[in-house]
C-alpha cells in the first residue's frame, strides 16, 4: 500500500502542477494567476472540491498520441463562496494553452449539469487558445454542447464568467450566452475572428487589445458588464456579485438585516431648480441604498442609464435608472438593450426592481430610426410588461412621452409609483408641446415670442407637475424626496407577497 500511495501522490502531484513550473512561471510573468490560484481566490477558504481531476484526452491524431495533458486543461469542481455552494470551472492556458478538446468539454459539461441539479450558481473563468485544432469535429461538439446547458440554465441558476486571457472563436458564444461577463484590464480579450484573419479579408489593421479588449467590450460593444485590474480583483468582484444573488429561480435572495429607514433630507437639494440643469443619478441612488453600496453594471456602456444591484432596508434588488449627465437622460437603443437585459435578470432570479426616472424621451435622430430604435426600445416596454417580481417606481423630474411609458410606468405593470413635487409628467416638453397645441394663436400673435412665452407657462401649469397624473389615479402618491427611502422600503414590506400570473405559453418572443 505504501509503494502505491506514493505512486498516488507523486501523479497527484505532477496534475496538479498543470504544464508544470516554467510554464507557471511564465503565467505569474505575464500578470496572470495560474487556473488552481484563480479558484483559491474565488472560493472560500479549503472548499473546493474538485472533479474528474485525472481526466485525459483520447486523441490518437496529429501527433497528440502519448501526449499527456494534466486535467486536460481546466480544473472543475464545487465550491463555497460566501458561505454558499458555486460550481466552477477554471481553464489552465499551462496546459496546451488551455485548448478546449473532447474530454475538456466534457468535463466542463459535467460540472454545468451539476450546477443545473445542485441548482447552484456557475462560475466559468476563461483563459484559452480556442479549440484544440488536432481532434477537430470532437472541439466542435464540445463547445456545441457547453452552449446547450448556458442555454438550458439560463434563468434557472445564475450564470457569471471571468475572461482571464483569450477567449476566441466559437468560445465567446459561451460567455455571450451567461448572465455577466467581467474582464481583465489589459490580459483579456474576445473576439470571433483575429486580427490576422481580419486584415486578411478585410484589409484592416487593428490589434488584439484594439480589437476585442475588456475596455473595448465594456464601453463599446456592451459585451462585458465590469472590468477588472487583474484577476484576484475580478475574483473579489464575483464574490461581491454572488453576495446580492439567489441560489436559483426557486429562491429569494438572502435578506440582511434592516441598518434601519430614516429621513434623507439630501435628496430635496440635489435636483437644481433650473428643469435643464443636469445632476448626477447615482448621488440619488447612494442616498437611497443601504450603506450607500451600489454594484453598478455596464458601468461604461451606454452610460445615460444605470443599473447595478444594492439593498434596501436590507433587501436584495436592482436598481435601473436615467441618468441625465449623459444625453439629459434620454433613451436610446443601447440604454434600451442595457436596461431590458438587467430588468429581465431580476426577474428571473426574483429581485424586486426600483426604477429612478427622469427623461425627456427618446434620442431622435436619423442614426436612432435607422439603427432600429422602434424595435430597441419595444425591449425595454416588453422586459417591464414581462416581470412579476414586485415592481417600484419614483419619478425625480422629467417624464415625457413614451419614455414616461417605457420606464416602468403602472401602465405596464407597476406596483407603486411615487412622484417627487417637482416631477413632469406629460406628452412631452413644454417648449415643443406649446409650439405644437398654440402654433396658429403664436403665428397670427403681433408678439410671436411674447404669445409663446406665456403658451409655453401655461403649460407648464398645467403638467410640469405630478398633480395631474396623480389625479388619474397613475401615480400612487407625491412624496417628500427625503422620505424616498422610507417610502420605498414600505412598499415593498407591502409587495412582498406578491404573486402575478401570466398567460400559458411556451414562451413570449421578445422583439430581439
């Protein structure tokens, strides 16, 4: 037994130096932790426990015949973090450069459907050359099949994945498909086809960074939700995400004890007098949430709307709303896309939505109609309209047209909406609705500007208040703004048994 235990712990030994210690080396050289460092500062303390870790490929061809693979590179097992069950896979670029094969595939697979069952959430962190070239149709069915189960989890278990290193290929369909993306400054990049393959067909130069970067993909292409300065950062950002979440579907997010409501009489200064001064949101939101922690999502995509997670009175929820320092709050396709993707989040793992509004309407221009704003902004009316969970919404100042519709108006569905006395409720802005309703009395008038001017308060009068739409019954109550929190606290205490059927269908077809 001894001569065997020995034999055990020196194959024990050798998998789990991965490509072994040179290799490693030139990992740590390059900023990058190893596969088995990322899942040590992820996981808590001692927990994890790892699956199929002397799993080897089977590929006879190209040479790869006796070619020895340790855990055939990606480390795979269950986890704690925070005190919860997670499933993790962790791809090891040491090993092959972390190619993804048969046998890798399934072994990612496997911890997918234990996820599925466990109903836990799964942490997929990347760090990966592609598809392993030499064992060809059998990559394929590989990535094919791990695209199955994202699909098939999603909105059952959480999803999040951390791209480390490259992430190419067919490979970024996986991320694409999970609920939040975070990459690493500088070390990351994804992208369908390289620069080589590019200037190839295309005649295009770029680089790797240029290309498909995490800042490229956090500002521009919206396909990554945070970035991260290296990978212990990105790991503590996942713990942190994790902390605000459900198991699964089935459950309610874990609730913190209340720190306690009291009155923020900050929030009567900050909205300035003058309707087109701008003023920043998240000093809003910070006055609102529990220990003013806001957890911002697409922090630097489409930034004339915020969304992120937080907590109120020791709720787990998220947060979407205007941001009138950018486009004066305006709507436009991507803040649509950025707002319906995270409202539909909430949704599926039953996290109640408060809504912050404050909009002139949606951003017009020749680029929006033509770039299909119709159809981006049918996403944000269908994402509110869909949600069940209990649904609150505080209207700070403007809200005009069919962005006072889009944003979680009761019209589609809210539970309670709250007024601040300042707020506009109306078809749209004073200034472009008197030119509309008084054209002929403006034209015929001796004194034009004099006649518009007075047009122009008179209307105001009548809707740049919230009187009128509380009067309809389309508002639940005008508040004081520094009995916000108070407010929103109460309502859900009220909404907490709320339960909300739905048509039977297959499923609804969201205008994508």
């Amino acid at each position: 037994m001894d001569d065997k235990l020995k034999n055990f712990f020196e194959i024990d030994r050798k998998v789990s130096l991965g490509g072994g210690e040179d290799r490693i080396e030139k990992q740590h050289k390059a900023g990058k932790l190893t596969a088995r460092e990322r899942i040590e500062a992820l996981c808590d303390e001692g927990s994890f426990e790892e699956t199929d870790k002397f799993v080897k490929h089977r590929a006879t061809t190209f040479g790869l015949e006796g070619k020895d693979f340790p855990t055939d590179g990606v480390v795979t097992g269950i986890c704690s973090v925070n005190g919860k069950k997670v499933a993790v896979f962790s791809q090891d670029f040491t090993v092959q450069g972390g190619s993804l094969g048969e046998m890798h595939a399934k072994k990612i697979m496997k911890v997918q459907d234990m996820a599925l069952k466990l109903g836990i959430p799964i942490v997929g962190i990347n760090d990966s050359g592609g598809a392993r070239i030499q064992e060809g149709v059998d990559s394929l069915f590989g990535y094919g099949g791990i695209f199955h189960r994202n699909t098939l989890s999603s909105g059952v278990v959480p999803q999040i994945t951390v791209i480390c290193g490259p992430c190419a290929g067919g490979a970024v369909y996986s991320p694409a498909i999970t609920d939040f993306i975070i990459m690493v400054r500088d070390n990351s990049q994804m992208f369908i086809t390289g620069p080589q393959v590019i200037k190839a067909v295309t005649g295009e130069e770029t680089s790797m960074e240029e290309l498909g970067g995490a800042l490229v993909h956090n500002s521009k292409s919206g396909n990554a939700h945070f970035i991260a300065d290296n990978d212990k950062e990105a790991m503590s950002l996942v713990r942190k995400l994790l902390d605000f979440l459900p198991q699964n579907n089935a459950e309610e997010p874990y609730r913190l004890p209340s720190p306690g409501v009291v009155d923020e009489e900050k929030l009567r200064a900050i909205i300035p007098d003058n309707p087109k001064q701008s003023y920043d949101v998240k000093d809003i939101i910070s006055l609102l949430v529990d220990g003013g922690e806001f957890i911002e999502v697409h922090k630097h995509y489409a930034k004339n709307m915020v969304v992120g997670f937080a907590r109120i009175g020791g709720r787990a929820l998220g947060i979407v709303a205007n941001q009138p320092a950018v486009f004066a709050g305006s709507l436009d396709i991507n803040a649509s896309d950025k707002a319906a993707r995270f409202i539909r989040f909430l949704d599926a793992f039953n996290l109640p939505i408060i809504t912050l509004v404050d909009t002139p309407g949606f951003l017009p221009g020749v680029s929006q109609e033509h770039g299909g704003i119709i159809r981006h902004g049918a996403k944000l009316l269908y994402s509110y309209s869909e949600a069940s969970v209990p649904k609150v919404t505080l209207i700070l100042r403007k809200a005009y047209g069919g962005a006072y519709i889009a944003m979680g108006s009761q019209h589609l569905g809210a539970d309670m909406v709250f007024a601040w006395p300042g707020a506009e409720i109306a078809v749209m802005g004073p200034e472009g609705a008197a030119n509309i309703i008084f054209r002929k009395e403006i034209e015929s008038s001796s004194e034009p500007e004099k006649t518009r001017e007075e047009k122009i308060n008179e209307y105001k009068e009548l809707f740049a208040n919230p009187y009128v739409a509380a009067s309809r019954g389309y508002i639940e109550s005008i508040i004081d703004p520094a009995r916000s929190r108070a407010e929103i606290c109460r309502a859900l205490d009220i909404l907490e048994t709320k339960t909300e059927g739905r048509p039977a269908k297959k499923h609804g077809n969201i205008p994508l």
